[in-house]
C-alpha cells in the first residue's frame, strides 16, 4: 500500500489567494491537452499513464484528451487509453464519445482556399516564408509541401496523411481547419498575415511553429461544453490542463483547472492551480494526488 501524499509536498499549486488543493472527490471528467502538456519533452506518453487512466474509469472519470493533433493520431498515440473513450482533436472542431461524432464544424471552400494561396504567397519570393499548409479534414490531411523537413514536422500530429501535387484540386468540402507550419515563429511572423487574409476564421497559434486557421465558432472549450452535456458532468466536475493560448477555452469549462509550470504566460494568469511542467509527468503526478493513495489488495 502506497502511503498518502503529506500536504506540504503536494504538486498542487494554487495560483489564487485563499484557493485551497482540489481533493478530487467529485471528479467526473479529465481532459487534458498533449504536447506541451502531457506528453514528455521527446512527445511520449508519461509512464504510469495507463495505470492512472485504469484507476479513473474504476471510479466512473472519463479521460479525454483535448488537442490540436488530428483524430487518427491521437487514438495512435494513445492507443487503449483512449478507446471507446471522449476525444476533442483538431482544436475542437470534431469531438466523438467512442465511435458516436458528437460535434463537427468545418470552413467553407472558399476559406480553405484563401488560407492556400495566402500560404503559397508568405512562401514565395516576396516574403520567402519557411511555411506549409495541411488541410485537415475529418479522416485525411492532405499537403503540397513534399519535402523531407516539412512532412516530418507534420508527421508528429497527422497519422493519416497525404501528399497531393495542388490542394486546390481537393473537393475541399469537409475541411475541419487549415493548419500551416512556420519554422522560425508563427505568432510573430506568418500568423499575423494568415489572420489579415482570412478575418471570418479564427487564427489560433497552437504552438511555437503552429496557426489553426478554423471556424469562428470552434474552439476546445465549446467542444468540452458538448462533451459535458452528453456525458451529464458539471463544471465543477471537471478538470483540465493546458499550456498554450489554445487551451484558454478549456478553462472556461472547469472547476478545476491546471496549467503546467511550463506554461504561456496568459495560461498560468488564467488557470486556478500549477501543475509540474510537462518534462515532469505533471498531469499525471497531479491525478495520482487527485486520487489518493492506492489501496492494498
């Protein structure tokens, strides 16, 4: 039997006067985001992931990640963790219970193609962007781009992909959202102006090197609030972690909300308590805590 945790060396830090360490006993729900978040820095799954996500169904908590990452990467990454399970991917324009799709939002064609040829332009000899576009739809990303550097990049977050000689060509008429890859900085450098060109899309930059350029409506929070009314679970009931300006929405969901010591600064000003940084398997220490010492057989 594992002994319990003492108060004075919980990893639970409070980011709010007066706030006093959740005790987890009303816990209904756990979503979390990946990269940044829970995955390791080399982009692994925590070890002990399993056992935590075992001990959550036991007693009725569902885990669900909540990530920017494509739907067939996420149920390859986290393989039995997730299946039959919630999934919120694509930034929260599709969310399924199991096999049951709760929620899609798409753009139109005609945005999808802006998005492109804005790219196209950023990567040509005027502004001789390092940028690539990836058109997501529901089942397949699709890119343009075909070297060796840039598929790489994308091959992180899409584990269903293909190489296309135009995206034009698509159909282009279930994209979920275009997202393009800067090298260098996209906050800084290439999302400005995919936000300038597309003003009825939202602009999310999702990382260092990442802007979701989707619908206006979508974002992981509204995608949370359709899982919590599917699955009956409150606010209050709820926990969610997150590290970068995409997951803002998130924390307008839950109760219990933590942001990872690594987090963006308007993470950690928004969140109620710090979890450890993502290098140190923070979300999966803070559920342990959340769940108390294992009980002897």
């Amino acid at each position: 039997m594992r002994t319990a945790v003492p108060a004075s060396s919980s990893v639970i830090t409070p980011l709010r006067p007066g706030l006093s360490r959740p005790d987890g006993e009303d816990l209904r729900l756990v979503v979390t985001d990946m990269d940044g978040t829970l995955l390791d820095g080399e982009g692994r799954v925590p070890r002990g992931l399993a056992q935590v996500v075992t001990r959550l169904r036991s007693r009725g908590i569902v885990f669900c990640p909540a990530s920017g990452r494509q739907l067939a990467n996420l149920r390859q990454t986290l393989g039995p963790l997730v299946a039959g399970s919630a999934i919120i991917a694509e930034n929260g324009t599709i969310v399924l219970d199991g096999d049951r799709e709760l929620f899609r939002d798409t753009i139109s064609r005609q945005e999808a193609v802006t998005v492109v040829e804005t790219v196209r332009r950023l990567a040509g000899p005027g502004a001789g962007l390092d940028v690539g576009a990836v058109v997501a739809t529901p089942h397949v990303a699709y890119v343009e781009r075909a070297d060796e550097r840039f598929l790489a990049q994308v091959d992180t977050y899409y584990a269903s992909r293909e190489v296309v000689p135009d995206l034009m060509e698509l159909p282009l008429d279930d994209v979920l959202k275009v997202a393009v890859h800067d090298f260098v900085d996209a906050e800084r450098l290439s999302a400005p102006h995919l936000a300038a060109a597309a003003p009825r899309l939202q602009a999310v930059v999702s990382g260092l090197h990442w802007t979701d350029l989707m619908p206006a409506s979508a974002s992981k929070g509204r995608a949370l609030a359709v899982l919590q009314q599917r699955l009956g679970v409150t606010s209050a009931q709820t926990a969610v972690f997150g590290d970068y300006l995409n997951d803002l929405t998130l924390f307008d969901q839950a109760g219990m909300t933590f942001a990872m010591a690594n987090a963006y600064p308007d993470i950690l000003a928004a969140a109620r308590f710090r979890a450890p940084a993502h290098t140190e398997a923070g979300v999966l220490r803070v559920l342990e805590e959340l769940l108390g010492p294992v009980q002897a057989a």
